[in-house]
C-alpha cells in the first residue's frame, strides 16, 4: 500500500468519534502495521471460500486495523494474541470470513418457491441443509458422517477436505444434476468454515459446554441469514408490485409521503426482529463466542466464569449486536433500498405519524419521511448503546476481581470497541460491496 493511502485511510479514520482525539501519526501507524496481515486474511479466506479475483473488498483494508488501533487506544496488545500462534491474525481473519458468509451461497445458487430458499434444482430447502451439515459436527469439529475433515488448522485449513471437495466436483462436472453439484459445494464450504474453527488449539482448549455452545452459534447465524434473505425476497416482490403501480415513482407510497416502502410481511414486531433474525444474522453473538476462547488466559481456564459473568456477556452481546444492526442500516438504506435488502426503517413502526414537539402547538400527527426515521433508528441505536453501557459497567466490576481481571476487563474493551467501530463505519461511509 502506497503512503498516499496511508495518510488517506488514517484522515478517513481521525474522523470517526473514537479516534477523533487521537494523533494522526499513531492513526498512520496502526493502517502500516494492519497491512502486514492483508495476505493472511485473503489466504484463510480462500481456503475456505471460493477465490474471486474479480472482487475488490472495499472493507478489507479496515479489518487489520480494526483490531490492531483499538488494542494499542486500551493499552492492551493482547500479547496472548499476537504471539507465535498467530492468534490476531485468526481474530482478524474470522471478520473477512463471517462477512463472506454473509454472501455465501451465491446469489445465482438460491432459488424461491412459496416464500422459501431452496438450492439450485428447488429439492432440498436451505435450512434443511444448514442443520444436517452442522448436526453432522460434533463440537470438537469430528464429523459424525461420511465427510472427511482431516487433521490441521488455519493456514491450510485441512487438505483433505479440499481434495474431498475436488473428488466430488469432479464426480459432479459433466453431471447435469446441478443442484447435487451446488449442494456439494456448499456442504464442503461450511465443513472447511467448522474445521476451522473447531480445530483451533483454544477452541479445543475449551470446556465442553463452551465448546457446545460454539458449535451452536455459526447454525443459528445461518439459519438467521436464510430467514433474512427470505425477508428480502418477499419485499423484493413487494417493490415489483410497487412498481407496477406506480410507474412514474417506483418505490413511492402516497399515502406516507416517503420513497421508502414499507415492509408488508414482517415476521413479527421491529423489537423482536432485531434481537433475532437481524442481530443473530450480524454473526457478532458467534464472534464474540469464539473470541473468548481465543482470549482465554490459559488452557481450561473460561474468560466467563460463573453464572453472573457468562448472564452479563450474554446480555452485553446482544446489545452490542442491536447497535451493530441498527448502526449498518442507519448507512445503508439507500444500497439496501436498491438491492431489496429489508431495512430496519422499512417497518411499520418507524413510518407511523408523531406528535411534533416544540413551537408547533397545533397536535397534529405529521407523516415519517426518510430523515426523520433515520432520526427515529439512531435514537434507539443509542438507547442500545446505553444498555451497553451499564452492563459493561457491571460486568467489568465482576471481572476485575477474577483471576487476570485487569486484562481480561481491557481485552474485554478492545473487542466490544472493535465491534463498535464498524457502526461507526457504516454510518460515516458504506463499505459493503453492492450486489451487482
């Protein structure tokens, strides 16, 4: 990377509310020190996933330094995790492969009948093959089935289930079945994503209900993700029927005022639906699982430990996933909107009238456009960041008289900042690649 996009990235950064106060040098620092695991991040990636030259990942370049500024602002660099285990780099890396699985299946493999996703030839629904993939997986990353992982981890991953995932190509290549040769491929993708992390040396380090509950994790943020994408689906076909009535405006309603279309068929209320379909889909309640087996002080020894400590990370988890949601939306709605993504602002809540306050007495009920229910999802991102907020401030106390507290307490800080520094992201820039 040339100096001129160094000193770009770090005046892009200077910017944000979290490393607004601090010298550009350090800031010019952290963007150097992050591009020295760029090739580690695109080699873990493609062992995993499919490479694909032709795509450049506008937030590539942000994820080194995610974690790299935000552990040297809490005077904490993590020495556990950047020693000769390489465990930054596996930190660093579960960003970029999470956000691949955001996109993963391919668009073009998902097919739609009836409201539901199926795979290809529109025989096997995707959340039927989501769990028998996962219920194959035993939490030490064993497959139960006929499905060879091997043995390893990260840098190569495992050979034997990319020689698996060849054979059974090959096997499919002249095959005109493609839905067998897609299903194929997605069993050998999500049985590469658990070798991975269910053969990492702390993961397996881990006690067995930890272990248990990761193993749980990555399904539920699948099966999340189908249902999103099914959400999408509905209101894609919502937007076409928009259109067809009123051609002139395509996704107008009149009768609100506003170019965003409300959401017709939601699963439930805004309420329930961030805190389950949306946030589990966010793959921060995963990543901060696998996190804290990777930051476990020593073999056996949890980073939670105790009922209060693992209720209190639980419930801080999800706060942290809602305001990640809704930060994402807040500065995504116009690519959300184009791609016929479900936004948080497309549900009925945020388009009903309100009472103006202030020098306007007359009462009356005034209809919601764009701004003012952008104004309404930032207002509950930051009444999610305040129950953020006080449940830090418990657990910390908690924390700090355990053993290692002090660190586990700034360790513990540097993961929730780098979390909150992609809200922070999306809302000063989006950096999601559209959908073409």
């Amino acid at each position: 990377m040339s100096s001129e996009k160094i000193i770009k990235l770090a005046r892009f950064f200077s910017q944000l509310p979290m490393f607004s106060e601090d010298e550009r040098w350090r800031l010019e620092a952290d963007v150097a020190a992050g591009m020295f695991f760029l090739q580690r991040l695109i080699s873990v990636s493609s062992a995993i996933f499919p490479r694909q030259e032709h795509i450049h990942y506008k937030y590539l370049e942000y994820i080194p330094f995610s974690w790299i500024a935000t552990n040297r602002r809490n005077d904490e660099f993590m020495e556990t995790i950047i020693d000769k285990d390489g465990e930054l780099k596996d930190l660093t890396a579960i960003k970029l492969i999470v956000r691949r699985l955001c996109k993963f299946p391919n668009p073009e493999e998902w097919r739609m009948d009836n409201h539901r996703y199926y795979l290809a030839d529109k025989t096997v629904p995707s959340i039927v093959v989501i769990i028998n993939i996962y219920s194959n997986v035993n939490c030490n990353g064993d497959s139960i089935s006929n499905m060879v992982y091997g043995n390893g981890h990260a840098n190569n991953v495992d050979n034997s289930i990319t020689n698996n995932v060849d054979n059974r190509n090959s096997a499919n290549k002249n095959s005109q079945d493609k839905g067998s040769t897609t299903l194929a491929r997605v069993e050998v993708i999500l049985a590469r994503f658990t070798a991975y992390i269910f053969r990492h040396p702390k993961v397996i380090q881990s006690l067995e209900h930890v272990r248990r509950q990761l193993h749980n994790e990555p399904e539920t943020c699948m099966l999340k993700h189908i249902e999103h994408n099914e959400d999408n689906a509905r209101f894609a076909i919502q937007q076409y029927e928009q259109q067809l009535l009123h051609e002139d405006t395509i996704n107008s309603s009149p009768k609100i005022g506003t170019k965003l279309l409300p959401f017709s068929s939601p699963r439930g209320t805004y309420y329930s639906w961030v805190r389950t379909t949306s946030a589990d889909n966010t793959h921060c309640p995963f990543t901060f699982l696998y996190f804290s087996c990777l930051a476990a002080p020593e073999p056996g020894e949890p980073f939670f430990k105790g009922v209060r400590h693992h209720y209190l990370s639980n419930a801080l988890c999800r706060h942290l996933a809602n305001l990640c949601r809704q930060y994402n939306d807040y500065g995504s709605v116009a690519r959300d909107q184009a791609e016929s993504n479900v936004n948080s602002v497309n549900f009925p809540e945020f388009r009903e009238p309100y009472e103006l306050k202030g020098d306007d007495s007359s009462g009356d009920a005034k209809p919601r456009d764009e701004v003012a229910m952008k104004k309404g999802l930032f207002f509950i991102a930051e009444y999610e960041r305040e129950c953020l907020n006080h449940v830090i401030e418990k657990l910390n106390a908690e924390i700090r008289t355990s053993k290692q507290g002090i660190w586990k307490s700034n360790t513990l800080r540097s993961f929730i900042d780098t979390v909150d520094l992609y809200g922070q992201l999306y809302v000063a820039r989006d950096i999601t690649n559209r959908v073409k």
